[in-house]
C-alpha cells in the first residue's frame, strides 16, 4: 500500500469503530424497545473535557434501562448480547468474498465493525446477573445504582 491508501484504510477503521459503537448501543435498545421496557440513551455520559477529554473518555454511550419492576429477566440478557448481531454481514461479506486481503479498504471497515459486534464485560455481568438488579428495582427501601445494570459502549 501507498501512503494515502494507508490514510484512507486508518479513516475507514476510525469510521467503522464510530459508526459500530452507535449500532452497538442502539442494538441493546432495540431489543429493550421490542420487550416493551423504558430506556434511556447517553451519548457521552458526564463528559465536559472538552473535545480531547470527550474521545479519549469511556465510555461514549450507554443504555440504561429503566424496570418497572414486574418485568422477566430475559429481555434484559437478550438486550445484553444483541451486539452479537452485529457481526451476521460481515460474515456474510467474507463468506462472499468481498473481505479480502485484496480489499484493504473493506477489511478495516470489517474490522472496525466486528469490534464493536463484542459484548462489554458490563453486558456479559447484565447477562448474569440481571435478575438481581430486578429484585433491586423491586425493593422498596433500596436505592438502585443505575450504573450497575448499564450498558456501556468502551
């Protein structure tokens, strides 16, 4: 590669990883949307560094749900590790052949994409534990800790 196919490839990752981690967070919302629960989107949560602080900071989005308290366990786990989706068409451009050694450019879009199609740790502790924020939700003398049953894209 020539010098500004390196700079062209190095935009297309940068553009893919920003545009995955949107699609990741929005995948989590989808999911709690269609299961009927209440959720909130932050991009940028609590950041005010200005420009460098806010790109350098995790994380950049998250969803929090907001339980009513009656709802199952499920819709929060199948929420949790919707990102996964995310990776069904690059699979299905590389089983075409359109991800290539030959295609730099569409390989850093790939890549950048399948980064962002991995869970968080904070999902895979949602996917685990997402019944005990549900009975937290349903105590009545506790206060919940909105950031424990988060999703954050890092």
């Amino acid at each position: 590669m020539i010098g500004t196919d390196v700079a062209v490839v190095g935009c297309i990752l940068a553009l893919a990883v920003v545009a995955g981690l949107v699609a990741h967070e929005w995948s989590h919302a989808l999911v709690l949307r269609l299961a009927g629960v209440d959720y909130d989107v932050i991009y940028f949560p609590g950041r005010t560094d200005g420009v460098l602080g806010l790109l350098a900071s995790c994380p950049w989005a998250v969803v929090r749900p907001r339980p009513a308290g009656s709802e199952p366990p499920w819709p929060f786990r199948l929420a949790a590790l919707a990102p996964f989706l995310l990776a069904v068409p690059v699979f299905g451009l590389g089983v075409s052949g359109y991800v290539t050694a030959e295609t730099p450019i569409v390989a850093a879009g790939a890549i950048g994409w399948l980064a962002c199609a991995i869970p968080s740790p904070q999902d895979f502790a949602v996917v685990f534990h997402a019944h005990r924020v549900l009975e937290t939700e349903s105590a009545p003398d506790t206060e919940p800790n909105a950031a424990s049953h988060a999703s954050r894209a890092d």
